[in-house]
C-alpha cells in the first residue's frame, strides 16, 4: 500500500491550541507552575441545576437513541431561548440540533459548498473555519479587519475580493480569538454586501450571553432586509457546557433536511443526556449565567489593565466572549538568550511558555501574526501573576 491517507489529512492543518494545551500539561507532570491563558472554555462548572438534570435522564433510563436532527422537546426550548432573544418564532423544522456548535459548522459547510465555491473569513478567524470550508472542498478567502474597532470588517478589503465564485460568509461576533463584538452599522452592512451578492451568512454566536458592555443583538433580530442567514450557536460557553457536546443550527427547513442527511450517516444523534441536559439549561434558572458573566467582566478589566502595563503591548477592550488579543509586534525578531531568533507569534508564544511558564496563543494560528491570545477564564490571581512573569521574560529579549 502506497498511499495511507487522503488528500484531505493532507489539507487540514492540526489543531495548534490542543498542541499548546498537550505541551503545558507536559510541564505540569514535571511538576512546573503553569499559568494557563490558552484555555478556551469556562473555568466553571456547569450549573447544578442542569447537572441534576442529566443525572435524572440516566436514572429514567433516557440513554437511548433520539431523533438524529434532536428531540422535539429541546427544539421546542431552543424556540423558546431565540423568541425571548430576538422576538422571532421558528418553528422546529427550522431547527437541527448537533454534537456541539462544532459538528453543527462542520455539517452546514458539507450540505451547502462544493469544489470550487469561495466563503469569506474575516482575518483574525477561529481556526476551525477555514478547515470547514476546506473539508467541504471549498476555499477560504481572507479578508482584514479593523483592531481599533472590535475587529469589524476592512470593507474596503471585503469589496476589493467580491468575486462570482464566492458563496458564503461567516460572521463571529463575539468573536473567538478577538473578544471583538460588532457594532450594529457593521453587521447591517455585511448582511447588505451578502444579500447583493447572493452570498449565505452564517453567524457563529457560540459567545451570545458573553456581552459586557450592552446587550447582544442576535443577527436575525439585524436582518431588516431579509438576507439568507443561519445561524449557530453553542449550549458550551454560555452554560459551561463544553464537554455535553450540544450545539444547534437555525436555518430554512430545506437547509435543516440537508443536514439532517449528513449527519444522519456520521453521527446517530446528538447526545441523549446532554439534551435533556439542555432543556434545563435553555428554560431554567438563567442566574448561574449571570454570575459567570459577572466574574468573566472582572476578570476582563484586570487583564485589560495588566496587558497594558507591558511595555510596547498594545491592547484594547474587547467587548465580549473571554479573551483578549494584545499586538505584541514588538518583541518579534528579538533574540532569547540562547540566542535563538523569534520569527513569529509561534516562536513567541513557545519562549513564554518555556521561559514564563505561561500558556498563551500564537495569533498566526488565528490568520493574524501580530498578536497573541489570552484567555481570562481563570482567576484574578493566576491573570495578574501570569502577565508579570511574562513582562519579566519579555524584558530577557534583544
């Protein structure tokens, strides 16, 4: 046998964040003090009211197949979370329910692109998108955006790559890795270039609840002109779900059928406990929520003031989800002292965790290479202690 594996293990890039989570925890078993920024889930537990809940449905015998597209009764929740949200009634043929936001993502680009079809990624992205869009056979086009204003689209660079093969553009707003919310001119005007254009918006809110300086807008209560939108969000972040693994898709039906039949061959049904799981979290008590909220807001102003006490680092307020993405340009081709020169965010990063012992996350990872990511899912303790061992690091460079 010749050829192992496909094309495609060729195509996808590995996954750089659970290299740098397998690399901390390597120091950790050697018993170093590791700080870690790079974490991309709530450092609380999930709320113990839906943790009942998922103990009740295995004690009831409730770990059984379900419908592969989710159970009537969590569409029936999930219709109920998005008309409090955004006033809007779907109805619950308009509604699939997945293995987390992830597979939901994953499924949507396989039911819509083909080869040869573009989709639009604003620069910085979460690193899955692209990989999506490449698995699905299509091709990611990048295009810029503004730091200075919650990374919201360069539209100018957007105009500038409008072609006839394009069709699709994906929105994260907040946003994984910038923590950058879009203010509604901006949305309202991407929703406008798309519909000109014939382009399908997915918006990823898996961040939705994660707004701290106003409320969050969900995109179909921006869609006044009635573009064709789906929209994606995530029982993980907003509940501290991560490991339930239930995300859910709203989209035309015919767009639900098509993903039903995917999913159907790759997946039997999303998990049956972490549904019923979820319609305790979508109709019970919402305080939980409002206390991690407030602990990550906090947490966002220590980190904030810490990350501009290094000097040359540049950082702005992001206005939701729990990270902050500083430009540290500044400390790139600067020799260590071994010597070694740092190329680019990835040398950078690897020397802090090395000479800090501190996790962060490369921004070339993320299509960006002047910045680094942190996460402010830990403790006040662990953010002001990690950002001085770093500042004590970067004064070692040359």
């Amino acid at each position: 046998m010749t050829k192992q594996f496909s094309s495609l293990v060729e195509k996808i890039k590995p996954s750089f964040t659970l290299q740098m989570t397998s690399r901390a925890a390597e120091l950790r078993a050697q018993g170093e003090d590791v700080i870690n920024f790079g974490v991309g889930e709530p450092d609380f537990n999930t709320p113990s009211h839906i943790i009942e809940a998922g103990k009740k449905a295995m004690d009831e015998g409730f770990t059984k197949y379900t419908p592969g597209s989710g159970m009537l009764d969590l569409k029936e929740a999930i219709q109920t979370k998005v008309e409090n949200l955004s006033g809007i009634k779907y109805e619950t043929d308009n509604i699939i329910v997945s293995n987390g936001g992830k597979q939901s993502l994953s499924v949507l680009c396989q039911a819509i692109f083909d080869k040869g079809d573009k989709v639009v990624i604003f620069s910085p992205y979460w690193v899955s998108f692209p990989e999506f869009v490449r698995i699905a056979g299509a091709e990611p086009i990048f295009v810029d955006t503004i730091a200075q204003k919650q990374f919201e689209p360069d539209f100018e660079d957007l105009n500038n790559k409008i072609d006839k093969s394009i069709k699709g553009i994906i929105i994260n707003s907040p946003s994984n890795p910038t923590g950058g919310v879009w203010s509604d001119e901006a949305i309202k005007k991407t929703l406008k270039i798309a519909k000109d254009n014939d382009w399908l918006v997915i918006s990823d809110e898996t961040y939705e609840e994660l707004v701290y300086d106003n409320d969050f807008k969900a995109i179909d209560s921006l869609n006044e002109i009635n573009a064709e939108v789906v929209t994606i969000r995530s029982m993980s972040k907003t509940y501290a779900m991560t490991g339930w693994r239930i995300g859910y898709t709203i989209a035309k039906s015919s767009i639900v059928k098509a993903m039903s039949k995917i999913q159907g061959q790759t997946t039997s049904c999303p998990n049956a406990i972490g549904q019923k799981a979820s319609i305790a979290a979508l109709l019970g008590d919402q305080n939980p929520v409002k206390h991690m909220k407030e602990k990550f807001r906090n947490r966002r102003q220590v980190m904030f003031d810490a990350l501009n006490t290094i000097p040359n680092v540049k950082c702005d307020m992001p206005g939701g989800a729990f990270y902050m993405f500083p430009d540290f340009s500044y400390y790139l081709k600067m020799k260590n002292e071994d010597g070694k020169i740092l190329q680019d965010t990835f040398d950078l990063s690897d020397y802090i965790l090395g000479d800090a012992k501190v996790v962060t996350v490369a921004g070339d990872g993320f299509g960006d290479g002047k910045y680094l990511r942190f996460s402010f899912a830990t403790n006040t303790e662990n953010i002001v202690n990690g950002i001085e061992r770093i500042k004590k690091s970067l004064e070692k460079l040359k």
